[in-house]
C-alpha cells in the first residue's frame, strides 16, 4: 500500500529539498520534487531559484546547487576535486582534448548541425570525436535533415548543460559571428575554451570548472589535432548518474 505524504511545511521546504537533493546525487526534476513534497512544479521551481542564490553565496559551503530548467542538483566545488580523488582514491580519468571541446563549440552555438557541418568549420574529418561526444552523452542525434542521403542531425544534451554549470544554451558567452542558416555554411568561432572534468566513480559529487559566465568552447579554422587522441572525462557522481555507453 502507497504512503499518503503530508505537505511539508513551507518552513521546511527548502531544509526537504536539500536533504532529497543530497540523497539523490543526480539532477531530480521540479516535477518530482512538487509531487513528493505536497507543491505545484512552479511553485517548486521558484523556491529552487530563491534557494539556490543563498546556497551558493554561502563560501563556507564545499558544494553548490546547480539549476537547471527543469531540474537541480547539489553539486562539489570544483576547488576541492582533487581533495576528492584522493580521499575517494579515483585514478582513472582525464580532460576532454582541445578537439572535442572545438566540436562541442561548433555543435552548441549552431545545434542542430549534421557532422559535414562540423567537419566543413574544422577543415578536418570529425567522425571519431561525434561519436565520442555520443558516447559521452555530451551530444546526441535529433533526427535527420531534409537533404539527399539524410544524415544524422546533433545537438547538445542535458548533461552537457549539467557538466558546463549552465541552465540552457542562452547563457554561452556572446560571440559576434554568423548562426548556422544552411547546412554548409562556415562559421568562424573565436571563443575560450574552459577546462571540464568528468569522473563517473562515485557518489555525489559533481566537478565543474567553469564559473558563471566564462567561455564553453573555442573553435577555429586551422586544427592540427589528430582525431583519434585518447579522450576521458573527470566526474565524480553517483553510480545513478553514470555516462551513457
């Protein structure tokens, strides 16, 4: 037999939400949370916002609360990450290559966007990094374009979103440069590129190392990288949360 919860008390609603928040260790949706808690998801979502601003500005606090448009998440501080691995004894793991980020840039400012699109910008072959990103869950296909031979179209993910520390793409840096109106065009990018760790070891925890504001990704013309460097991601969360294969 299901248990009736009571509402929670409005006192205690912010004390509620951060105890499910810390137990889950993975994004949970403002949905969830207003049904569980006895509240509407609007209701929920602006209780997170007002919530969140006092969390955050609190810098004797060793995690944070990142928000999201449909859901939240408490989260570490990146400054302590490698206290972290130590403690945790996380070996494995690495930064994304400078490429990857290039083609993370390309996808997110444009999305969607076919992987000829992203090779045209690059001037390189992008087929082993797509498929990474895929792998990744950074990306993920979107359906096909209306073209000859169909191909796959990408866009970014929620995780995406989630390792970057922003709540939608309307908060990437501003650059003044052309949006995709075709497919084929090239558009020149000319933005700094953050440095994102990611560690699928354990419970919890999530490191972001871009603060509010700073660049996603930087993409050029000219890119002497070899496609097939290895590639790892650094991020410490709960098994719930682990990367897509």
């Amino acid at each position: 037999m299901e248990i009736q919860l009571e509402k929670v008390d409005t006192k205690d609603l912010e004390k509620a939400i951060e105890a499910i928040l810390f137990a889950a260790g993975h994004p949970m949706l403002y949905s969830k949370l207003g049904e569980v808690l006895g509240y509407t998801e609007s209701q929920i979502r602006k209780t997170v916002r007002a919530f969140s601003e006092k969390y955050n500005s609190d810098t004797d606090r060793g995690i944070m609360m990142l928000v999201f448009e449909d859901s939240c998440q408490l989260c570490t501080k990146e400054a302590f990450l490698p206290y972290i691995k130590e403690a945790l004894g996380i070996r494995k793991g690495g930064n994304l290559s400078a490429s990857s980020l290039e083609v993370l840039a390309i996808i997110a400012y444009n999305e969607p966007v076919t992987r000829a699109f992203v090779d045209t910008v690059r001037k390189v072959d992008s087929s082993y990094i797509v498929a990474s990103l895929c792998e990744k869950n950074l990306i993920e296909q979107c359906g096909k374009l209306d073209v000859p031979g169909r191909p796959y179209l990408y866009r970014t993910t929620p995780t995406f979103l989630r390792c970057f520390g922003i709540e939608s793409l309307e908060q990437l840096p501003y650059i003044d440069a052309p949006r995709q109106k075709n497919e084929g065009e090239i558009i020149p990018l000319d933005i700094e590129v953050p440095e994102l760790r990611e560690d699928s070891e354990d419970n919890n925890t999530v490191s972001v190392e871009l603060q509010e504001n700073e660049a996603i990704g930087k993409a050029v013309e000219e890119t002497p990288y070899i496609d097939t460097e290895e590639e790892e991601l650094e991020l410490i969360e709960s098994p719930e949360m682990e990367l897509d294969n």
